[in-house]
C-alpha cells in the first residue's frame, strides 16, 4: 500500500535553521521516569520513535546544572563533560534512522528542590521551592552575578549539547518548569532592576539566552524555544495575548517555536477533560508573528486533523508526545497508507505516571514503551512461533485480546473464548462511563489486529468451563477472565469485612456497570481505590440527579490520579457538579437505615441518615476457572486481571509478555528477567 496523496503535505520537509526535518511529524520533548538512571533504555526507546518516522525526536527536560537538580525525578542531566557519552549513544539511536536530534535543555528554577545537590534553589525573585511533598525550601531571588551563571552554565550545556551530536537545542521557557518563564510571567517575577517590570524585562534573559545559544551553536544546531502560551492564572501571570507580545519582540531570533500551555497538567489533559486538538485556540494566534516554523501538540492521531492545522496555518509541524508513545511507527503508517493500523492515544496518562513514580515509562496502548531495550520488544515487530501449537485464550478483556494478537502475529493457532455478547472485558464496560469513551480504542485496535489475523479466531457468547476446555484439547490454555469489584470493603483502609447489615442497598462499580442503580437517592460512594473508578462513578450519578457524598480516607478524592495529572481536574468538576467530599474519612459500618463514618486520624464517629452505598475498594481476581483447570494440566497460564488485578496498562503487558515469553526456555526465579544497567564504580 502506499500513501494517500491527500497526506503529502504531512511529508514535506521543513527547514528549521542550519537543519531540515524529512517531513513534519515532530515528537517534542517528553518525560518517561528513566533519565540519567536507563540511559541505554531511554536510547533505544527514541531510537524506536526515529524508526517509527518521526522527524525529530527530543529528549526530556535536561538539567544542565548541579542547581537544577529535580531529583526525586528522574530526568537527563548535561552537569558536566561525564555525561556526554550517555548523551552520544541517545543521538546515535536517533540518527541511525536519520532523523533530527533534539535537546530541551533546562533549568528548572525554583521547581528544582536540589535535593541531590544540596544547592540552594534560585528564581528570579525569592519564593517557596514549588514540589510534590511541599519541601522545606526556598528559592533564593538571583543577582546579576547569578544571572550571568546561569547564562554561562546554559551555552557551556548547549556547547556540550552540540558535542555530543544533537540537532536543535532548546531554550525552555514552558511548564512552569523552566527559568525563562519564571522570568517573563509576572506571577514569578517581582524584581525591580531591568530583568523584571515592562514585559521587555521580563523577556530580557530569554532573548540573551537565545542570542548566546545561537552563538555558541547555531553554526550546526538549530535553537527552538519552548513557550507556555497561557499559565491559566487570569491578569497574574502569563496570557496568550502577553506572550504573543514577547513572541512578536523575539519573532526571528530562533529557529522554531514550540507553544505549549503551563502547567504540565494543562499541557497534558486527559481524553476525560480534552479533545484531540484543545490546544488550538491557545496557539492560533502565533504563525501570523514569525516566519520560523511553528510546532504545537494537543494529541493528534488523525492524519485528516494533521492535515487541517497545516493547511490552516496554525502550525508548520506535528508535535506529539503521547501519540508518539502510544505509536511510535504513527507516521510510517500513514506513509505506507496503513491508517488503521494507527495505534491510537487513549488519552489516559499512564505514561506520565511513570514519571510521577520514577519508574521507566509505560502505556496502556503500546506494552513496549519502555521495553524496547530491557526485553528487547518492537512495538511492530515479534519473533516468528517456535513450532506449530494449537492455544486457547479465554476471556477477551485487554490481556486477552493483546495475548492474542500477539501469539497470532507470531504465527499460532489461537482461539479466544469470550462469555460475553461483545469483546473488550472491562474496557467494554468502562468506556461507556462518562469521560472514558476514548479508552475503548484499547479494544478497537486490537480487534481490527485480530480480524486481519487468519489464525486468530474470536468466539463471544461462548463461556467456558472445566469441562469445555477440556474438550478443546489445545496445547497450551491462557486464563484471562479478569476480575470482580469486592463487595465487603476490604481494601487499603479494612483489612477485614465492614460490618454490612443485609438489609442494607450496597452496590459495586461492577453493579452500576451492568445497569444497576441505588434504591436512594442519596448516595455515599467509599472511595477506598483511590484511581479514577470512585469519581467517575460519583460524576456518573450525581449528572443523574443523585445526592452524592463521595467518601475516602485519603486527603483528595482520586489521589492517585496526581500522577496523571488529573486530580486537580477530577476534584474541581466534582465539587462544580455539587459532589459532596469528605476526606480524611472512612466507612465504618453499614445498617440498614444508616452508615456511620469514622476520621482516619481520631476514629471519631459521624452518622448519615439513610443511603445506598457504593463499595470502589478493591479486586477479586477471578481465577476460579484456573484453579480448577491447572490442577489437570500444567500448560495453563493466568493472566492481567485474573493473575492479580491492576490497570488496563498492566493487563496489556501481561498478555503481552505471555505472548513474548511463549516458547522461550523458561527462567528461573533467581535469573534477571530483563536487562539492567549498572553503573560501574569510577
Ligand atoms: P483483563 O483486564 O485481565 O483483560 P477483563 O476483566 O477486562 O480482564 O476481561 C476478562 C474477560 O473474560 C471478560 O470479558 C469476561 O467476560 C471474560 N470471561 C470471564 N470468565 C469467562 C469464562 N469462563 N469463559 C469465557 N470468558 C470469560
Ligand atoms: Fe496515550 Fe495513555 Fe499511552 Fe500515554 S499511556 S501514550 S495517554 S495511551
């Protein structure tokens, strides 16, 4: 197959300085929790992005100075000549498939606590150290000598950048993560010498640091700046209509713009709160100001849409971050006219948790994102089967259907046995909660996959027992069939059973799943999971006109979704909605007429009139079938849910993983299960 000629603009060249990008697919700067920990691993993963297609392949924020130091974080770092070499092997990767690489070189101000270094953190004015845990640090404000550091330290780590091979070196004024916006946004900037006041001081660094990049660099590198369009802070800090003024003053002066939106939860919505392309309005303003180039981002993976921002002139290339982690082969299948074979973002952020937790990157969409050294997996590619064998899947949730697709491209005999009347499992049933239709593309891409395959055969309707796959004779069984909300409260809080008078309407997100609904009207959901599943279950009841008290023992309803970068968004919609939050809090017993909730700190015991209850605690695996039919056979393997309970990104790679370890001699416990990198001692 080949192109869509109607997708020809998308592989145009661009010119960006002394460079030119083969076509226009740019996958900006990204976190992904390996940094200067993996670097070979962080290698081979952008290496993966340039073989994919994509044009230009950025690295992460880079520290570029002991005193910008994010650690607990785990992102590159550019201190000294050391690490060049780690730096080297990232640009090899990328070049070997002759794509552009990038830079985002960074230092991060009054967001880098130091706490490796044990530098004093610095900003344009003094100001509490901004971080996850609300760290005992402040910023100190800078002098001009600080000031003239600074700009030492980023040409030397420009300098340093262009060494160790690099095609374009960023100057990162974006997130809230880098110094430059802290000095152009009024809401960091109080000083009162000519780097602050009029917005020409405020963006007096920015530009020396632009002119001194290009000097050290520009001969071979190009030089974009990374700008935040908008702080979302109103008249207190950065606006588009203020920041179109400073682009309007440095218009020229580097190689390509790159808008994006400040904070990084802003820049980084969820598919629950944002459309592909919400970023638009933000940055439509900026290519009528300069004639560089102009990338922006806001999760793209239709080619039409591409197609569209290009031709309408707001942007000259494609930026993409989680497109390009979900698929890292997007543009080459739109170049080869495989446009369904596009794995696309479901816009759930597991990606970025890995970053949260210092933990290499994964995505709910691509099991390989981070795997690509470690275990050696392709994110297109698998090792032909290993002799021909004859395997039954059951259960067609997301670890059977990747399980699956996998063995049958490389080559088995598989069948997938599903109880129910559609595939998908718990996606099927979670896309129709509200916000989370788009997840439902973790099922629709690997049912295209599986229809394409002709040794893959998909049965629903088709519940299994001991005795029918017995019958079946196949030479190797996969349990996957998932998992069941718990109904009696066990979870983080209670290690034992809630005291649950039978009389009591208690439900489970399994019930509101299949079309149950509370008796009352008045609703108390006990959040005790902690993820998305307990707010979206409050926003799903409160919008049909429920009274709904959302009750958990942690300080902030969903807390961990501050790691995808959601919690702020989830808590604001449900208080607007009218969701009543009680945190801090636990269910304690439940009677038919009341429940009573108890402070986790004092114990304290508060009673609630009558009400249903909504239990999101935690999981049963439903392993029942695998017990009873392991005991016969030992070529029975459970997997996702049903081995133990987690995310949809986790049963994914589990399915994934059987199917990648199917036939290989097995490890022993003891053995490593992938690659490490261990730094030798200097
Ligand atoms: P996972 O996340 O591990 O993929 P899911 O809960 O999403 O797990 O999916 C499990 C699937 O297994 C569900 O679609 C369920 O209907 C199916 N299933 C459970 N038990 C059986 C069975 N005995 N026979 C066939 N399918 C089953
Ligand atoms: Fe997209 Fe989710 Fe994958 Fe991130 S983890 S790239 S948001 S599918």
């Amino acid at each position: 197959m080949s192109r869509d000629p109607r997708y020809d603009i998308l592989f145009e060249p661009v010119r960006i300085g002394p460079v030119t990008a083969r076509n226009r697919f740019y996958q900006v700067p990204h976190c992904n929790g390996m940094g200067w920990r993996d670097p070979s691993a962080l290698a081979a993963m952008r290496g993966m992005k340039a073989e994919g297609g994509w044009a230009v392949v950025c690295t992460e924020m880079t520290e570029i100075h002991p005193t910008a130091d994010v650690t607990p974080y785990v992102e590159l770092r550019l201190w000294s000549d050391d690490d060049i070499p780690m730096h080297r092997r990232i640009t090899e990767k990328i070049h070997e498939h002759n794509s552009l690489a990038g830079i985002e070189l960074c230092h991060s101000g009054y967001t880098a606590v130091n706490l490796w270094s044990r530098e004093i953190p610095f900003a344009p004015s003094a100001m509490p150290a901004a971080s996850y845990f609300n760290d005992p640090v402040q910023a100190r404000a800078m002098d001009k000598q600080d000031i003239r550091n600074l700009r030492r330290a980023h040409t030397a780590a420009a300098l340093r950048s262009r060494a160790a091979g690099y095609d374009l070196v960023y100057v990162y004024a974006g997130h809230g993560l880098g110094i430059f916006q802290h000095f152009l946004s009024r809401a960091t900037n109080f000083r009162a010498d000519e780097y602050g006041g009029s917005l020409e001081n405020r963006a007096r660094l920015l530009r020396e640091v632009i002119e001194e990049t290009k000097e050290a660099v520009g001969d071979r590198c190009a030089v974009p700046v990374r700008i935040a369009m908008n702080e979302f802070l109103g008249a207190d800090g950065l606006e588009p209509a203020e920041v179109e003024d400073a682009i309007a003053m440095m218009a020229e002066m580097p190689d390509l713009w790159d808008l994006s939106l400040s904070s990084w939860a802003k820049d980084s919505q969820t598919s629950r709160f944002s459309e592909e392309g919400f970023q638009e309005p933000y940055i439509k303003g900026v290519k009528k100001l300069t004639t560089k180039p102009v990338v922006g981002v806001g999760r793209y993976t239709s080619p039409d849409t591409m197609v569209r921002v290009i031709k309408q002139g707001i942007m000259d290339m494609i930026g993409a971050a989680r497109p390009s982690i979900a698929d890292p082969f997007l543009p080459k299948k739109i170049e080869e006219g495989r446009l369904d074979d596009i794995r696309e973002c479901i816009g759930c952020n597991v990606c970025v948790t890995g970053d949260y937790t210092m933990s290499p990157i994964r995505c709910t969409q691509n099991p390989s994102m981070g795997e690509e050294w470690r275990r050696g997996w392709h994110p297109e590619k698998i090792r032909q089967a290993e002799g021909a064998r004859k395997i039954l899947v059951v259960g067609a949730g997301p670890s059977g259907l990747e399980a699956a697709r996998a063995l049958g491209q490389r080559g088995y005999e598989v069948t997938v046995a599903e109880a129910a009347s559609e595939a998908g499992g718990r996606v099927a049933r979670e896309c129709k909660l509200p916000g989370l239709a788009a997840w439902g593309r973790v099922r629709d891409w690997r049912m295209l996959q599986i229809n394409k395959l002709p040794n893959v055969s998909l049965y629903l309707e088709s519940q299994m027992t001991e005795g029918t796959i017995a019958e079946f004779e196949a030479d190797h069984v996969v349990i996957a069939t998932g998992s069941s909300w718990r109904r009696d409260g066990i979870a983080r809080h209670h290690s034992r059973p809630i005291q649950i008078d039978p009389a009591a309407d208690v439900l489970t997100p399994d019930d509101i799943m299949d079309g149950r609904r509370p008796k009352n009207k008045s609703i108390v959901i006990f959040d005790d999971d902690h993820y998305y599943m307990g707010g979206v279950i409050a926003e799903l009841l409160r919008k049909e006109d429920c009274d709904v008290t959302l009750v958990t023992p942690s300080y902030l309803v969903s807390s961990f979704t501050k790691a995808s970068l959601e919690q702020s968004a989830i808590q604001t919609s449900l208080l607007k909605l009218g969701v009543e939050i009680v945190a801090n809090t636990a269910v304690q017993e439940i009677s038919a007429d009341h429940v009573d909730l108890s402070c986790v700190f004092t114990g304290n015991i508060q009673k609630r009139g009558s009400s249903s209850l909504v239990l999101v605690t935690s999981r049963y695996p439903k392993d029942e079938l695998f017990h009873s039919f392991a005991i016969k056979t030992s070529s029975t393997t459970r997997i996702g849910d049903c081995y133990s309970p987690g995310t949809i990104a986790a049963a994914v790679h589990s399915g994934r993983k059987f199917a990648e370890d199917f036939g290989a001699p097995p490890k022993d416990f003891l053995e490593m299960p992938y690659r490490r990198e261990v730094t030798r001692l200097s």
